[in-house]
C-alpha cells in the first residue's frame, strides 16, 4: 500500500440519511474493537469489493464511498493489512484515541469520502 491507496468501506443503508452518508461509515463501533474494516483498493475494485461483501445475505450495502491510506496516516490511525478474513481486508486501527477523538475523525472521514464520491452505488432494489 501506499499513501494513496483507497480503503473501500461499505455504506449500510442505515448509514444514509436524507441521501448523505453520516459519519458512522468511519466508526468503529464497540464490538469492533478500535478497527474499522475495509477492503485494499490495490487488490480489488469497489464494485467487485460490492459484490464479495453482499454475497452474504446477512450484509447489506448501498454502495462503496473510500478514504485514502495518506488521509488514515494524516489523522495518525495505522492501516494494517492483515488479510483476514480474507486476502482484501484491512483494518484502520482507532486504538488509543477517545470517543470524541474518534467521532472527530469520523466526521472529517466522511468528509474527504464525500468530496472524493461514491465509487461504487448498487442499482436501487438490491
């Protein structure tokens, strides 16, 4: 990877209000453990990343919005490619920052994603 390596993150239909995505797309949540997952743009494209994702009936996903690795280093939040539980995935690490810290870093997130838009939107009814 490299500082301009996208992290394609899935946008639960949730995660849309009034046609924006909130902040929680770059959010850890508790049972997360600080890692936010997502999947390398160098290995696969969004809508391929789409595709793997909702091939589980369980996971639900509009889309694909990104951030970059360089946007993740700048905000001081290590990538790590650990590849499980499969080859594409990494996880953005939170560890050590608070609840405010994270929310702020989740809503300049979601910020950036949002100039950079959707790089992958499913077709309305799936």
């Amino acid at each position: 990877m490299n500082p301009d390596t996208l992290l394609l993150r899935q946008v639960h239909p949730t995660f849309v209000q009034d046609g924006q995505i909130t902040s929680q797309v770059f959010r850890p949540t508790p049972k997360d453990e600080n890692l936010l997952s997502a999947y390398n743009g160098d290995l696969i494209t969004a809508e391929n990343a789409w595709k793997h994702f909702t091939s589980e009936p369980a996971n639900l996903s509009v889309g694909v919005m990104a951030i970059s690795k360089g946007e993740c280093d700048t905000q001081q939040l290590p990538v790590i490619e650990d590849k499980i539980p499969f080859v594409e995935h990494v996880s953005i690490d939170f560890a050590g920052k608070t609840k405010n810290g994270i929310e702020k870093i989740a809503k300049l997130l979601k910020r950036v994603a949002q100039q950079r838009d959707w790089l992958f939107r499913a077709e309305a009814g799936k």
